[in-house]
C-alpha cells in the first residue's frame, strides 16, 4: 500500500489508538516519523518507541502514555503542513499552541525539532504539526 501522506497517516494512527487506550501503535517506519516520535516522547507525550523489523521498510512500534487517571496527554494532534501546502515559517512566526502548553514540531536543517528547540538554536523550517 502506497501512502500519499506517510506523516498524517501516522498522527492519524495515533491519535486513534489513544481513544480507543491502546498501549501501543504500529506504523510505517520513515525518518522524518522517527524524528516526530522522538521529540513526542522528548516532550512526554509518549513513553516510548522503538523500530521494528518486517522484511520490508520496518515499522515504528509507539508506546502510549496516559495520566494518572487514564485521560490521554493531548487534546488535538493537528497536520500543519501537507503536500498539497507546504508551511513554512521563520523562528519569529513560530507557532506555540496553547499558549505554549502544546508544541510545534518542525521539520529544520538540524532534523526535526519541537518549536521550544528551535527558538533556542535560532532556526526555522516547515511546521510538521501541532500537538494541544
């Protein structure tokens, strides 16, 4: 199967895995998803994951975190960024969800880097998504 949009097939797999309070997640494994997941779990937003091999491409296997009470740690996991519209923004414009609760990921020079990372280096790039 030939994905067209290899990061929203991925926010979209996790976000509905934590409403339905999966522990874990499978989904096609690429480097630009490696980098998302690592800085989800760098900001706690997951606890884990780790790369799986399937004979093909591999997959990334996502560890869910929830709160003490089971309620998921995000509210929306929003694509910012598509094929068909590329957004990109400077470390000025960048955006901070909630008020800066939430946080940016954004695809740079230096790899993919939460919002918070690229005001401390001073670098821009193309907003992935949003997590809130």
């Amino acid at each position: 199967m030939s994905l067209s949009d290899p990061i929203a097939d991925m926010l979209t797999r996790i976000r509905n895995a934590a409403r339905v309070k999966r522990k874990t997640v499978n989904i096609a494994a690429s480097g630009v998803c490696e980098g998302i997941a690592r800085v989800l779990k760098d900001e706690g937003y997951i606890d884990d994951y780790s790369r799986v091999d399937d004979g093909r491409q591999g997959l990334l296997r996502i560890h869910l975190r929830y709160g003490p009470a089971g309620e998921q740690l995000f509210t929306e996991l929003d694509r910012v960024s598509r094929p068909g519209r590329r957004v990109y923004m400077g470390v000025t414009r960048l955006p901070k969800p909630l008020g800066g609760l939430g946080i940016a990921i954004v695809s740079t020079s230096s790899g993919v880097l939460s919002d918070r990372q690229c005001r401390q280096k001073k670098i821009g790039g193309e907003i992935l998504c949003t997590v809130s």
